[in-house]
C-alpha cells in the first residue's frame, strides 16, 4: 500500500518480501490521492487460495524474518481475526498502551487482545473477511485502519496486537498528510529476528 511519492522506498520493501514464501506479491499505489481508495485496492489483492492477506504501508521497516514470524502467529493466534503487527510509541492512548505491552512482556504473552485497530503499518488480515470488510467500509469517513477496525468491532470480533512488533515505522521519512509529530514514531519493541510465539493472550482496554 503505498503513494506514488514513495516509490522507492514501495520497490524496496517489495524486493524484501520477495525473500518470503508470499504466493503474490502486488504494489497497489494512491492514484486519486484518497487513502481509503488505496486501502481497499490494497485489500481486494488478496491471493483467493491463501488463508491470510497482509497489507503492509510504504513507511513499514521489515526483516528478512517476517514470512517466518507471520506464519507462526497464524499457527499461534487463539482467534481467526485481524492482527496488527505494529504498536506504537507515540499515540494514540500512549499511557495504556504502554501498560498492557509492558504486561505482555510480564507474562511472556505473544498477544494483546483489543477493540481497535490503532496503527495501520502492517495489518494480517484473514481472507475470508475481506470482501465483507469492504463492503462495511464502503461510505464510511474514517481513516484507512479505522475503519477495518469499526469491521470487526460490528462483528463483535477482536483485534490482536502481536508481542513484540515484528515492523517498525520508518520515522524519518516525512507525513504525507501534514501531520507531524515530534517524537519519533516508532514500535514500542520491535524484533527483526525470529520469535517463538505462544497462544497466550492477555486482555487490554476495551476501547
């Protein structure tokens, strides 16, 4: 998922992801200047046959690992639904975030359990939800992430954010919206190299 102002950096991660066991890989990117748009073109790429579809963003920083690691959590999640594979540092709710990675990590829990989808970075969502995911989508104002969230939030479905990360965000490149931040917006704790995931869950803020 990506705009045309980042080219460069959409051929790059996609040359990565060639390393991977991916049976299709596309760039879908902006041309009406629309997220949403994107977004949704970035959805219907999906491979039919494939059980999980990720849709990663122009401003994502992976390793040659993520194949491996998104396997394991599909092998591992203790629920068919979304899993985000970035939490951030920086907003939003930055306080309980922070409160319940932090318990994750305590109790050595692969997986935080939520209503939302906060970040949009990297997004493995399940095939079989998709088309129904677009047309709940279609007419709705909010961002792109947002409103996949508002999906499963309708289907009474949760959203899981894996621990630790396994994408970060690549801060220094600039917004493409104007909206700039002046912390850094960073994974809370990223790990490039393979994890040992586990089907432990805990419960965050049911937001």
């Amino acid at each position: 998922m990506a705009h045309p102002k980042r080219k460069k950096q959409a051929e790059k991660l996609k040359q990565k992801l060639a390393k991977g066991g991916w049976t299709k890989l596309a760039i879908s990117y902006d041309q009406k200047n629309d997220e949403w748009s994107n977004g949704e073109n970035s959805l219907l790429s999906y491979d039919k046959d494939a059980d999980y579809h990720l849709v990663v963003q122009d401003d994502a920083i992976i390793s040659d690992n993520l194949y491996e690691n998104c396997v394991g959590l599909i092998q591992h999640t203790p629920y068919k639904t979304i899993i985000s594979l970035y939490t951030g540092t920086v907003r939003p709710f930055n306080r309980e975030v922070s409160t319940y990675v932090e318990r994750a990590r305590e109790k050595e829990a692969s997986f935080i359990k939520t209503k939302r989808v906060l970040w949009g970075v990297a997004l493995l969502i399940p095939v079989s939800d998709i088309e129904n995911i677009v047309r709940f989508c279609k007419g709705r104002s909010e961002l792109y992430d947002t409103r996949i969230g508002r999906y499963y939030q309708h289907m009474g479905k949760p959203t899981l954010l894996c621990n630790p990360s396994i994408v970060d965000h690549d801060y220094t490149l600039p917004s493409l919206t104007g909206h700039e931040v002046q912390e850094p917006r960073r994974a809370r704790y990223y790990e490039p190299e393979l994890v040992k995931w586990n089907s432990k869950t805990i419960l965050s803020f049911l937001i």
